[in-house]
C-alpha cells in the first residue's frame, strides 16, 4: 500500500505540515516580533521577520467579525476537498501532480492549524476577536524586500503609500505556491500521462 497507493502522498504532507509547525514555533519561542528581531539571510532582500498575520496567505484579510471564521470554515472544507481529492485519483493521476496536491494539502493543512488553535494555545488572538478559537493569527517570517518605497500619486489605490513588492510567507505559503505553480507550468504533460481508468477493448477485426 506505502509503496503504490496514496499512503506516500499523505505522509507526505504530512511532513510538510510538521516542518511547518516546528519553524513557526521556533520564530514563535526565539525572535522578536518585527524589525528588532529582523535577520538578514542574504543582504536586505531576503530576510526572517517575525510578524503575524491575522488573514489569508501573504497578509490578504476576508472582512471584519466574522469574517476570519468563515474563512477558516472554508479552509477546512478545502482541506477535507483535497484529501478526498487526491484519494479519488492516486490511481490514474501523474504521479508528480499527485506530489503537488499534497503539498497544496500540507500547506494548507498548516494554515488552518494556526487559524484554528494558536488563538488559544499561543494566545496570538487579536484583542478584538470574538472568540480566540479559529481567530488565532498566523506566524510569517519569510521576507523577499526586492524593493519597499512610496509608489507615485498618480497610481489608483496605493498611490503615495509606503509599499513593499514582495509580501512576508510562511513555509506552509510557500508549500501551496511551489505545488500550484508546478502544476501550473506542467498541466499538459499531467494530462497527457493520466493513466486512463479502464483499457479499451482490442479491435477484433
């Protein structure tokens, strides 16, 4: 079963999942939250950043009150979709597009955890929530500065605001990107190779 069946993709994210958890923890017990415990990996472009993000990946947010736990309603169902999903096809499917469902599954699954429990169990709830279950923000640490600065007036919406190009992710984050982008890039060949269900019949004449 581990060898041909679905058991590899879920252990797989499952993997991931766990990676996840234990680099948001460590920034969690080990930095400073913000610019004081910044550290630079490569120059100022690539940096950790301890910051918390009370929305969706890469700082989006969905609405006040109620909002957070609609989304994190959401993400459940999409987990539980995608589980499913992958079980459904572990059969026919290419098998590198079944490797970046369960890394879409993994990082999701990571997000929904912090969302879910980190209000409670590391009190990262915003003082406003309703409730700290399912409003517990998520740990970002991952910073790519390419270039921060004030965009011109003349711009709609951000125009004359102070700007970062690229937005602060977690591992989970970039889990979903590298498994959505891959498919993304390859999703003819995934087709192509889909191994068909049923053999047709030989052609007896």
């Amino acid at each position: 079963m581990f060898k041909n069946g679905v058991t590899k993709y879920y252990l797989f994210a499952l993997s991931l999942i766990a990676l996840d958890q234990i680099i948001k923890l460590l920034v969690y017990y080990y930095m400073q939250p913000g610019l004081l415990g910044e550290i630079k990996i490569f120059g100022n472009w690539f940096k950790l950043h301890y910051t918390l993000n009370p929305g969706m990946a890469f700082g989006l947010t969905l609405g006040p009150v109620y909002g957070k736990i609609i989304l994190s309603i959401f993400r459940m169902i999409a987990v539980s979709a995608i589980a499913y999903y992958i079980y459904t096809i572990h059969k026919t499917a290419h098998k590198t597009y079944l490797w970046c469902m369960a890394a879409i599954l993994g990082g999701a699954i990571g997000n929904v955890m912090d969302s879910t429990f980190y209000g409670v169990l590391l009190q990262n709830a915003p003082y406003d929530s309703i409730t700290p279950w399912f409003h517990g923000q998520v740990i970002d640490m991952f910073y790519l500065d390419i270039w921060e600065g004030y965009l011109p007036d003349y711009l709609p919406l951000w125009g004359g605001e102070y700007t970062a190009l690229w937005p602060i992710f977690n591992f989970a984050d970039a889990s979903i990107f590298v498994g959505v982008l891959i498919i993304l890039i390859f999703q003819k060949k995934f087709l192509a190779e889909t191994v068909p269900t049923e053999k047709a019949p030989a052609n007896e004449n």
